[in-house]
C-alpha cells in the first residue's frame, strides 16, 4: 500500500516524495560545504522518511565525505553488521542526528532535524551594516556590471559580543525593486573573522519571476516554491521576496562578522560561488534596488 506523503505537504518532487513508501533501515550522511550540490537533497530526503522509525543522519564538515564508503567506514560497517547479521554495535543508540559543528570544532546530536532554534531577524541597512535594528534607506546595484554602479553588494555585522551557534535553514526576507521584468537573486553568506578574512557558509538562489510561494505548506526559514509558473516582475514597483538558503551549521564566534552578499550574476570574476558552482546569467540588464526592509532570518539555536 502506497503511503501518505510527508505530512507537512512540501513538494519536492516525484522521486522524493517515494521516498516515503520506504520501509528499510537508511543512514544519511552528507557533509556542510556541499552546499550547491548534495546537501539540500539530504534534508528533502530526511523530510520525506518521517514515517520510517529506522532512519538515521549524519553531516559531516568540509571535504570530510568525498566517498561515503571511505570517510563513514565505521558508520557503514556498524550499521550493515546491526541489520544483516544481527549485532549489536551500538549504531541506534543515542539521538538520530550527529553534526559537526564548524566553528565550535565538535560534534553535536539532535533528535530532530532542524533542532530547537530561533530565527533572528538582521535588516539589510542602507549603509551596509547588518543590525537587529532599521537604518532606513535603499542600496543600488546594476545586474549586469557595464555602468559605474557596483555589480553586487553586501551587509556586515558589528563584530560578535558572543557566540551563535546558527543550525538550520536561514531565509532572506528581501523586498526589492527592478527595472526589468526579470532577474536573479543570489546569495552568499560568509563568516569574517577579526583579521578580516572570510569562509564561506551556505547560499541561497532564485529567479525572480519564479518568486511564487506556498503560504500553506512554508514555515519561517523554509519557503516552498512550486516554481511552476513565470510571474514577469512589475519594473519601478517594490516586490516582497522569500529566498531560502541552504540549510547549515555554523558557530560564528565571539568578535567575528556575519556578512551577506548579494548578486544577480555569479559568472563575474569577483564573485566566487560556493564549489565554482555558477549559474547561467537572466540576461536582462538593469539596476537592481534592495530597501532596507529587507531582513536576513538566521536559525540561532535555542540555549540548553
């Protein structure tokens, strides 16, 4: 018999919504800094095997899972020794879901994905900065570089008074104005420590005329786009956005920034996409104007 899909009704495809009618025992494993490919796959296919009790999920942190078979060998045996020949390895004991968190350096458990957390809202000011509070204003930027306007932009925060450790899905709240009828949001959130370097932590993409949202199936840091119709974007005229971005973990320490920068074009030679993983430009050109509106939801976990 062909099970119900996941009851909180996302669509995220055929094949992955029967994953569903799957009984067997699954370990997932996947790691943090695969963002634009592997990873959002890994929560979908998490999402999708709610009802099956046998179910377990490991994220590892960077370039840590090249080959399941080799960077998860004890996970694999362990878990391969306890179903087909009956031994207890210990591999169900303890919560479902072990994490690395990056930045804190260790491992956390959670016995739900994503765990307890909060979203903290972050506005997009119009001087740049990244604050709890709203410096009232607009910031420009052309779509396809040709003018003096700069080809992107981005907001930082003040540096840290203490850590936050941010695990799970993070959104834009962005709410925007264009001259064409088309273009391309992208996204790239980063960690800048005191000495001004940066690391790169998830990113976040969509098409402007494919902007459409399912209220009743979304949930604050989780938009649903069915993305199955092309809305052409009023020119001159403010639009409310929802941009997800590829759920992660991360611990941005004490006197470090978090940074936000926006393009609409991640073929250009100052923009460096998470895995050289770039995307083909709209190709309408324009200028693009973010109002201070605009606010950056990040899931900060809630204390123990």
């Amino acid at each position: 018999m062909r099970c119900p899909p996941p009851a909180r009704g996302r669509s995220r495809g055929l094949l992955t919504e029967r994953l569903a009618e799957v009984d067997i025992p699954v370990y997932l494993g996947g790691e943090w800094f695969n963002v634009p490919l592997h990873l959002p796959g890994l929560f979908n296919a998490w999402e999708a095997l709610a009802r099956n009790p046998n179910v377990r999920m490991a994220v590892l942190g960077e370039h840590s899972l090249p080959w399941p078979w080799e960077s998860m060998h004890i996970e694999a045996l362990a878990w391969f020794d306890h179903w087909l020949k009956g031994r207890d390895t210990g591999i169900l004991e303890g919560p479902a879901i072990r994490y690395w968190l990056p930045g804190a350096e260790q491992w956390r458990t959670a016995d739900s994905w994503p765990p307890p957390a909060t979203h903290t809202a972050l506005a997009l000011n119009a001087d740049g900065s990244l604050t709890a509070d709203e410096r009232s204003g607009e910031r420009n930027y052309a779509t396809d570089g040709a003018n003096t306007m700069p080809a992107q932009l981005s907001w930082t925060s003040d540096p840290l008074p203490e850590d936050l450790d941010m695990v799970g899905h993070p959104e834009l709240r962005l709410t925007a104005t264009s001259t064409t009828t088309d273009t391309a949001w992208i996204l790239l959130l980063q960690d800048v420590g005191p000495d001004g370097t940066s690391i790169d932590v998830t990113q976040g993409w969509l098409r402007a005329a494919m902007r459409q949202i399912d209220e009743d199936a979304s949930e604050t840091g989780r938009p649903v786009l069915p993305m199955r119709e092309r809305v052409p974007v009023p020119p001159g005229e403010p639009v409310e956005y929802r941009i997800p971005l590829v759920a992660n973990a991360r611990r941005f320490r004490h006197g470090h920034r978090i940074r936000l920068i926006l393009t609409s074009d991640d073929t250009r030679k100052d923009f460096r996409p998470m895995l050289l993983f770039s995307h083909a430009p709209v190709g309408m050109a324009g200028v693009n104007t973010v109002h201070s509106g605009s606010r950056l939801l990040l899931p900060i976990l809630d204390c123990e």
